[in-house]
C-alpha cells in the first residue's frame, strides 16, 4: 500500500464564527487530498495538500465528455466531543461501482477511507459545534487526458474536499411539495442511473427548474421506459408508507443504491416494519391514495437523511399526506439515524466510525 505525504497550509483561513449562517457547500476547509492514476503506473503519489485552484487543460476529457463520479457524506462532532463519520465504508465501495460504470480505474477503498480519515482529522476545527450542523465531505474522481476524441482518459484525479455546513433544516423539519414528472427522464435500466455520475445530476436540472416554477420543491422521477413506476424524487431515494407496507422502488439498475435508503430499510426491518423493495406504479399510488391509504412518504439521502412529502401532484391530481404533517415513521427514522450520527443514541449496529 503506498504512502500518504502531508503538505499543512502556512497561511490557514479565517474560520466561520457564525456557524447558523453554513449554509451547504460554501466555505471549504484548508486542505484537501488528491490522489493521481496514470496507464501502466496505477493510482499514485496520495497527498494531502493546501486547497487551491486546480490546472486543467481546456481540453481535459471531463470537460468535454462528463467522465467524473462523485461522492458525499459527512462528519459530525458529537454531543460527546467524538467525531464520527457514517458507514463512510460503503461510500467507497459505491464510488468503485460508479468507476466500474463509467470506465475509471477502481481504487483501493481501505486506503482511500484512512486517507479521507486522515484529512478529516488534519480538518476536525473546522467541524461546526452546533446542533445540526456538520462537515460535509465530498470525494469525486475525474479523467483529465487533454484530448478531444471520445475515448477513457489515460490519467485521472482523486480529490476529496471538505465544507463545513449548516443544518438541513435550520426551523424544524417539515414536509415539501413534489411534482411528478411525466415529460423528462432520469435515467433507463442500463443506463448510469445507479452510477454516483456527474452528468446524471447535469440532467435533472431542467425538470427541477420547471418544478420551482409551478412552486414544487422537487420532482418525483418516473421510469424511462414506460413512464409509469416511480424512482427516486429528486437526488434522493423515496419510501410511502401504505398502511401496514412501507414500499420503495426496487433497485433494477436506472436508482442509485442510497446508503441512507439502505440504512433507513435495516431500521425499519429491525423494528417489525413490512418493508417491500418492489415496483410501485404512479397509478398504484394515486389510486392507494384516493382509498385513503397512502399514510406518508418521504425521501432519503446524506444531505437531509430525511425529507418527508408533505403534498405529490400528478397531472392534475393533489395527493395531500398526512394532512401536510410530518409522519409517525418519518419522524422516528430521522430521530433514530440523526442520533446515531451526533452520539445521541447508541450505534447498536456499528454503523459509525470514530475517529477521536
């Protein structure tokens, strides 16, 4: 296993003194690591250095043809002064399946997760001390080769940053309004929709743009094929809760597999939930919905862990859920995996790793 070199900043920024203004992913730390694979060398010369601006030729493949993947999860500072970081060894395993699917050298996940490990310690300052906040932290890989031809690069980046942020939810967590999309697609079974790419997020952008318009938080996606089965809303992945089932789409290849929509099914399980991992039809659940049973629903994922719907329009149909309240089962998940990252409830199922 290589070795990792440490370059400490001389000049460290001003860190935020107000830590209720974050916001997400505006301020960034002062180092940052990188890593770099050449054909016939492999993955080489692992660094933590100062955070600067990167030299990328104009015509690097990335710019040109979208081969990046990415990466998020984060660290917290827990009500014990511990810092933990959330089953971050499934993030690297993920990045590996996302390099697989886009034609970029696997790495070496252990060595990557001490790397990160080691930056996240060299950055525990700038790890927020308040209540909801944390560090965001954002590994991403991309092929930099200056050619344009439409080819796998020959050299690729590892980089991961770091950014301190503010709680998802600075006034209380409370429900969204979701429009169901019906005219653009996300992703097709053989597609990169299981894929942590770039260009996936590039394409949602236009239907959550008309979403906003229509005064929707965000889109529920529907399959590409035959634009009937639900599959993620928005960048996260979605659970309904129907009756005594509590449904998610099933993973066929177009959903990215959430390790927070994992996590949430391990809980739910654990606590005698019937939880179905099966395909569910917008049809499906307009029709549940009208014989009222359609008790809540709410998305999953590493920036909010947990989003619940408060109201999901289709066509010309208002599903309201839960009288636009948050539900029993939302409520409870948040509760349980937010206290699981802050040291707040106990980590039963090793879950975290503490880094101090």
């Amino acid at each position: 296993m290589q070795d990792l070199r440490i370059e400490l900043t001389k000049n460290p920024k001003q860190k935020p003194t107000d830590e209720s203004t974050l916001g997400f992913g505006r301020i960034f730390t002062d180092h940052m690591f990188i890593m770099e694979y050449d054909r016939g060398e492999g993955w080489h010369d692992a660094r933590i250095v100062p955070y600067a601006p990167l030299n990328l030729d104009p015509a690097a493949l990335c710019l040109h043809y979208g081969q990046s993947v990415f990466e998020g999860l984060k660290a917290y500072r827990g009500v014990d002064g511990k810092i933990r970081m959330f089953r971050p060894k499934k993030n690297m395993s993920r990045l590996n399946t996302s390099n697989v699917r886009m034609c970029i050298p696997e790495i070496n996940e252990d060595f990557a997760l001490s790397c990160m490990e080691k930056l996240v310690e060299i950055e525990k300052d700038w790890i927020p001390k308040l209540d909801g906040a944390s560090l965001y932290i954002r590994p991403y890989i991309f092929g930099d080769d200056a050619a344009v031809g439409v080819r796998a690069s020959d050299h690729y980046q590892f980089i991961i940053i770091c950014s301190p942020v503010g709680a998802y939810y600075p006034e209380g967590i409370n429900p969204v309004k979701i429009y169901v999309e019906d005219n653009y697609v996300r992703a097709v079974r053989g597609g990169t929709g299981e894929a942590k790419a770039a260009a996936n997020y590039a394409i949602s952008l236009k239907a959550q743009d008309e979403a906003h318009e229509k005064n929707y938080s965000q889109v529920l996606w529907l399959d590409g094929v035959e634009r009937k089965y639900i599959e993620e809303v928005g960048a996260m992945n979605v659970f309904f809760v129907l009756d005594d089932e509590i449904v998610t789409p099933a993973l066929g290849g177009s959903i990215l597999p959430g390790i927070t929509r994992m996590s949430c099914i391990e809980l739910m399980r654990s606590w005698g939930y019937t939880v179905n991992e099966r395909k569910i039809s917008i049809e499906e659940l307009y029709e549940v919905s009208k014989a009222g049973k359609l008790k809540e629903a709410f998305g999953s994922g590493t920036a909010a862990v947990i989003s619940p719907i408060g109201e999901l329009k289709w066509k010309e149909n208002v599903m309201i859920l839960n009288d636009g309240k948050i539900g029993e089962v939302s409520q409870k998940i948040y509760d349980v995996l937010t206290g699981i990252q802050w040291g707040k409830v106990e980590d039963t199922l090793n879950w975290t790793v503490t880094l101090s």
